[in-house]
C-alpha cells in the first residue's frame, strides 16, 4: 500500500539536482567504498538507477535492548536497492509500508512506524502509538527484524555510523529511493540544523544533489516520506518473506503485552542464530540454522504468540 499526498508548505521553491548522471552514480558507489562497506554491499549502474545489493544482515550488534518485540528474527535476505540517478523535487511527498531507502552498509530504511500506519495527517503530526522507539521496538542500534524477518532500521543506524570509516558530519549514510543522500543530524560543514528548517519528510535544499534528508533526536528521526519523483514507486523493491518449505507463509509474531524482558539474540559461526527472551516469568526462543537447502533455514520456536508451542519447520526467502 502507498499513498501520496499534497505538498504542506514548507519548501519556497523546487530544486533539481546538479549532479550528472555519472557523477550521481560515482557518488553513490564513492558512499559505500569511502564508509568501509564495500565488500558487502555492490553497487551497479544503469541507465537510469545505481542499485545498491545486500544480504540486509549488518555486521553490528542486533536485537538487543527490544522489549516490545514482534516476535521476529533477523534473517539474511538479498536484496536490491534502486537509487534513482537523475532525482528531481516533485512537491508530492510519497509514504509506502516498506522500505523509503537503503543505508550505506545496505540495510532498508523505514519511515519510523511500525506498519505502515501514516496517513496524510501522520506526516505533520507524530504518531505516539505506533512510533518504534517509544513503543520499545527497536534495538540499540535504531533497528529490528519485521514482518518478513528482515533487519532494517526506523531511525538513524547508529551502530553502523559508528562502524563508518568516513564518519563525520559530510558523511552520506544513505539514498533514500527518489536518488537524493541521506545526512546525520547536522549539515555537511558541520553547523547545527535550525528549528524548523527540515521539511515534512525531514529534508532540506542541497547544494550538491539539490535537495538531501536527514536523521533528527526528534520525529520522525528520519525519512518519513519522499520528496522526490518516483516513476514506479508501487514497484520498489520489497523483501522477499520467509515461506514454508511445504508451502504457505510464516505467520508474524504478535507484540506480548507489556513488552518481554532479556532479550538476547546470539549469532553462531555455523551461521545458527538465537533469541531468546522472557514473558510473565516463562522462557521463550526463536531459533533457526541453514538447512543445507540454499536460503533455506531449519527453525525451533517457542513464543508467546503461539502459547508457548515449540515447533519447527524449514523455511525459504
């Protein structure tokens, strides 16, 4: 689902990038190479996109400090995220339930719902009931796993900045899909953004790429929305869902009530992984290892969604 809405105000005039095409794709792959994550992320230009691929599974701490968790794992998932070349403003910001742009180590960014809940009032007014960070649902390094048990982040991906060769103010950590760069809190040279400089979509004008967004200590922490024209926006990549190896989807966890205790998701060298945590003093796990079928992962649960039920089964991206 996507919806678009009518411009608020905020913007007096319209900008269209300076760069080049090729120079737009140079400084898309220069983003990723300059931060370290070029062994982990390709990126590849066309003639109209550079599309930055990925496993979507960080090298950095996950999981840990949720205590409103939906009951999902982050599982490897490859992933192709397309960054238009030639970005133009249109004035028409665009939300969809999905991802908005990728992070420079190749992991989605999400607006900062959890489900997609924004509506053309949600943009210009905060959503207390479904906001990510105050419901507990992301971990220390502004992400989790969703519906589809993929890593992506709601707010700014601290742990990766933290990992970024480059980092620093001037530091692109990320393309939003409309082909305009995602920034810190600050402005390139460094300078504090001003109160209400940031637009609806927490973007700004940009001297280089004509327009650029930014992460902020306050909603929506990041990009909320497209500023950018998107010709086939309703085909925007999405991760592809675990399945059952015998058919059929992986049904999502539900939040328990009151959020769990403990939670600590362990990642193994044999590419098994873990997380287990605590509910109304009982222990519960989510547990999956490769199955030897390529993408394919031999699961045990036992969640609160499910009663406490252990079961198992293999399942597929």
């Amino acid at each position: 689902m996507n919806r678009s809405f009518a411009l608020v105000p905020l913007l007096c005039f319209f900008a269209t990038a300076t760069l080049a095409h090729e120079d737009h794709c140079a400084a898309v792959a220069a983003s990723v190479d300059e931060a370290g994550f070029g062994d982990s992320v390709t990126v590849t230009c066309s003639d109209t996109h550079a599309t930055l691929t990925s496993d979507t599974y960080p090298d950095h701490d996950m999981m840990t400090g949720i205590t409103g968790t939906n009951e999902q794992v982050p599982v490897p998932a490859e992933y192709g995220a397309p960054i238009l070349l030639e970005p133009e403003l249109s004035g028409t910001p665009l939300t969809r339930d999905a991802a908005l742009g990728v992070a420079v180590n190749g992991v989605p960014i999400y607006d900062y719902t959890g489900g997609g809940e924004m509506s053309e009032a949600d943009l210009a007014h905060h959503q207390a009931q479904h906001d990510t960070l105050q419901t507990g649902q992301l971990d220390i390094c502004g992400g989790h796993a969703g519906r589809g048990d993929d890593y992506h982040y709601h707010i700014a991906p601290t742990c990766m900045i933290a990992q970024m060769e480059n980092a620093g103010p001037d530091a692109i950590i990320g393309w939003a899909f409309d082909g305009f760069p995602i920034y810190g809190e600050a402005n390139p040279d460094g300078t504090t953004i001003a109160d209400g400089v940031l637009d609806i979509c927490n973007g700004q004008a940009d001297d280089v790429f004509g327009y650029r967004y930014h992460t902020s200590q306050d909603a929506p922490y990041i990009v909320q929305c497209l500023m950018g024209n998107v010709a086939d926006f309703d085909r925007l990549p999405r991760v592809r869902p675990l399945t059952a190896a015998t058919g059929g989807g992986a049904e999502p966890g539900s939040p328990p009530p009151g959020g769990v205790e403990d939670l600590v998701f362990t990642q193994n060298a044999d590419g098994s992984r873990s997380m287990d945590y605590g509910y109304q003093g009982q222990g519960y796990y989510i547990r999956y290892a490769p199955s030897g079928t390529p993408d394919c992962y031999d699961f045990l649960t036992s969640t609160v969604t499910n009663g406490g039920e252990i079961m198992e089964g293999e399942f597929c991206r």
